[in-house]
C-alpha cells in the first residue's frame, strides 16, 4: 500500500518557507515565462506558473490515458485523409463560422492540387478531465485532442525536478520518490527530426511559425535546441515574415528569407485573430500548398476540430476508422463524453431542449481552441434562446460537463499572493506521429502535462492566464 498524502501540508510557514524555494527551484531548472508586461524581452522573465504541490491522479486512467494515445495518433491521422468524413461534418459549421470556413476553403484548394508531400508528422496532445459520478467510480475523459500548437511539451520535461525538490525540503519523500519523469519535448523533437531527414535536404531548416507576443518563448525553445543539438536548424518566423519574403520555386519548394524550409511547425495559426491581415491567409494556403512538411497539414487541424470530436462520438463512426479493431475502438470510446450535435433538425432540437432544461449539466463549445471561449450554465440559455431557431446554432456543440472532484492545492504565479485554493486539473497525453504514404513510420506517446486551475474558473489554460503546471502523483 502507498503512503501517498490524503491532503497537502497546510503549515503556514511551511508554506510561506517552501514558495519561495519552489520559485527559485523553477527559475534554477528553467521553467521561465516571460511577463505580461514585457512579452517579448529576456531582459526581465519570471517562472511559468506552477502548483506548490504535485496533485494525486489514479494509477489506472494515469494509464489509461496513455496507452489509448497511439490509437488517438492513428483516429486524427486517419480522420484527416478521408474527404468525405470532413465535407460532411464540416457541412453546417462552415456555412455559419468564418474561421472554419477559411481554413476549410484552403484544405479544398490544396487537395485539388496533386499532393507533392507525403509525409505526414503530427504532435498533438489530448487533454482529459477525471469525472467522477455519483457512485464514486472515477472515469477518463477526453475533453478534446489538440492538433495544432498544443503546447508545454518543453516545460512539462522540467518541472518534475522542480516538484521533487519541493517534496525534498518538505520532508515528504514518500511523494518526492514517486514524481514520474516526464520528457515530452523529447518526443516531439524525435517526430519533427525524423520529418526532417524524411524531407532529405541537409540545408533545409525546420521553421516555428510563431506568434507576435512572445510569453511561452521557453516552452519552445526547449524543443528549438533539442534540433540543433541533432544539427537540425531552426528559424522562427511570424506571418508577417512568410508574407514578406516567402516564396515557392517551381518544384514548390518553400523559401523564406532565402531559407529552404522542410518543415513547418505551427506553433500560431490556431485562432483567427492570429490572422491579422489577408496576407496572412494568403501566407497559409502558400505553406499548405508547399513542398514542406506541415506540422499539422490543413486536414489534420480540421480533423482536431470540435465538430469532428462530436461527430466521432456519434455511434459507428469510429467503426468507420477502424473497421476491424473492436478493441480499438472500445479503448478509444471509453474516453468520450456525452457530445451533442445542434446542426437544424430533430436531433439538434432535441440538444436544445437538453440544454435548456439542465445548462449547468453541459458545456456550450464554438469551434475555437486557446482558451476561455466556452459558455457554461445561466450562460447556455442566453446564447441558445438567442440562436435556437437559426443555423448560426450550428457553430457549435454541446458536451457533458465533466465533474472532477475538486482538490485542495497552492497555485504560484507571478504576482499572486499565495492561498490555499480548490482545484480542477486536467491531464494531457503528447502523442507524435510521421507517416509517409500509407506507411506509418513512427507513432508512439511521448509523455504528459497535468495542468490546475482554480475550480471558481470553468475555463481557460495556462496561457489564459488561469491554470498552472503541475505533476500527476500517482497512487
Ligand atoms: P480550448 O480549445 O479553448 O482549449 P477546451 O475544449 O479545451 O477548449 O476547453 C477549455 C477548458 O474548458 C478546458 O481546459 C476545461 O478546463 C474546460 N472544459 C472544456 N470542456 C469541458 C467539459 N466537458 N467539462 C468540464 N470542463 C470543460
Ligand atoms: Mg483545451
């Protein structure tokens, strides 16, 4: 039997003591963010905020959660090569969401156009909540798969350290044995150096196409130096720059600032307001259309979208990806929640009035990713009186709320007086995958990201502002 704590420590100065070691212990072992208020200095940065504490999960869906990651790599990837699948789960949403509807115009230019590239490299990370129901039986939940910029791989690889000398100079060595190692950079660097070499051009750089605020600069450059450490170059480039001085020669190879690109890695690109111009459209059907590797194509972002996670809930479909796999498919199905359609016609009504009877039972989702765009309880009925008679309700779906049972912890960030708080946390699986042809070459998981956020928020990521790193305890 494990001996693992119930509770955190609630010493008061003990904890006073340990906050500030545990902010100098994530400064000496690299876990930075740069601040609000100068996003794009490394003059003054801070410590990416983190849990005083390590949070306990339960070995089994810890477990769960990670071996079910390969068959998530292969259901994104199979999802992406099938058109039909896309057209008409798409259909709805893109005649009311703009957003969708861009990205969705480029994936039908590109695939008019012979396919020149054909490897394929995902990094993803699907993220999952505990739900636990009435009878007390605690069960994995998927929340969604990310499929574009999913972040935090470098961190996660370095606040494992961080956690267990907390533990250390807490006297709570039982816990401090017991912090997994965590190494999903590694990972992800392993996927986009095999890309690499796969595109077969020794002077070809693997460019991060990067946002023009700059917080989480060290979460990338983690996995930044693990590529030059392998000599593969790096550059980092915005829009703005691909739109300048980006070009395709003849054979469609990409060129920016007179740098052969084999690989892009988008690491922006998930949220419109990440497109500031038409140019930066323009900037995205040149990348797609290109020689490069793309880190997701266009198919593979569609195929992380919210109403393709609805749809793939809908009974058969994952029969339809893995037709001879029952084992497959259980493994992925137990993941799923409850996912609603609200596209015109009976069964969306039938969400509707779902929704409207019980909101605080649900989760309203538009198709956007980054955080804080959810709609919850009192909320629901607002929006849903408001469009439940036209096709705009078709830009979203609807979701079981997950209910994990809150636990107490101590979150840290910049600035923040430190308190004793109710938490949710949400586990995140890195899965990574290259696949030339139909061959695919590499698919493995690559590690984990536990994430808390105070349970007054339903929403958010770190990024946001409202969750913070943390590691599994498992017991
Ligand atoms: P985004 O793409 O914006 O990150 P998510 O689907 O991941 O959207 O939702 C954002 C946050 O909202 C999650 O990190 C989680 O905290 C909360 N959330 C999302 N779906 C649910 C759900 N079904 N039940 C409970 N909380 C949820
Ligand atoms: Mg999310």
């Amino acid at each position: 039997m494990s001996a693992i704590w119930e509770e955190v420590p609630r010493d008061e100065n003990l904890i006073k003591h340990l906050q500030e070691i545990a902010k100098d212990t994530a400064l000496l072992h690299g876990v930075l963010m740069r601040t609000k208020e100068s996003p794009n200095s490394p003059e003054v940065v801070s410590y990416a905020p983190f849990t005083l504490f390590p949070t306990r999960v339960p070995r089994t869906v810890f477990n769960q959660a990670l071996a079910v990651q390969t068959h998530f790599n292969r259901l994104v990837d199979q999802v992406s090569q099938d058109p039909a699948f896309l057209e008409e789960t798409l259909a709805s949403t893109i005649k009311v969401d703009d957003f969708t509807a861009r990205l969705f115009s480029i994936y039908r230019e590109v695939r008019r156009e012979s396919q020149l590239q054909k490897v394929v490299l995902g990094l993803n990370r699907s993220d999952y909540m505990l739900d636990q129901s009435p009878d007390g039986r605690t069960s994995l939940k998927q929340i969604e798969i990310n499929t574009i910029a999913a972040s935090f791989g470098g961190l996660a690889s370095r606040t494992p350290d961080v956690h267990r000398h907390i533990l250390k100079v807490a006297n709570q060595l039982e816990e401090r044995n017991q912090i997994l190692d965590n190494n999903p950079a590694e990972g992800l660097v392993r996927g986009l150096a095999k890309a690499w070499e796969l595109y077969g051009s020794e002077r070809a750089v693997v460019m991060f196409l990067v946002e023009e605020v700059q917080r989480n600069i060290y979460d990338h450059r983690y996995v930044e130096n693990e590529l030059w450490k392998k000599n593969i170059p790096v550059i980092r480039r915005q829009f703005e720059d691909v739109c300048r001085t980006g070009s395709l020669d003849q054979s469609r190879k990409l060129f920016v600032d007179g740098r052969e690109i084999a690989v892009v890695y988008f690491r922006n690109g998930y949220m419109p307001q990440n497109y500031t111009s038409e140019q930066s459209w323009d900037a995205r059907l040149m990348m797609e259309r290109s020689l490069a590797v793309k880190c997701p194509d266009i198919s593979t972002h569609l195929a992380g979208t919210k109403k393709v996670q609805q749809e793939l809930a809908r009974p058969g479909v994952l029969e339809r990806f893995f037709p001879d796999e029952p084992e497959t498919v259980a493994q992925i199905r137990a993941t799923f929640a409850g996912l609603y359609t609200l596209d015109m016609g009976e069964e969306g009504d039938k969400t509707v009035a779902m929704a409207l009877a019980n909101p605080d039972r649900y989760v309203l989702k538009p198709q956007r990713e980054g955080g804080g765009n959810n709609i919850y309880g009192q909320e629901i009925c607002e929006v849903l009186e408001k469009l439940k008679d036209s096709r705009e309700r078709s830009a979203y779906i609807l979701m079981d709320k997950i209910q994990p049972i809150p636990v107490q912890n101590y979150l840290l960030r910049p600035g923040d007086p430190i308190r004793l708080k109710s938490c949710l946390s949400e586990l995140g699986v890195f899965g990574a995958y290259v696949r030339k042809g139909k061959d695919m070459l590499f698919n493995e998981c690559v590690g984990h990201l536990l994430r808390t956020k105070s349970s007054e928020y339903a929403d958010g990521g770190v990024a946001a502002g409202v969750a913070v790193l943390d590691n599994p305890l498992l017991f």
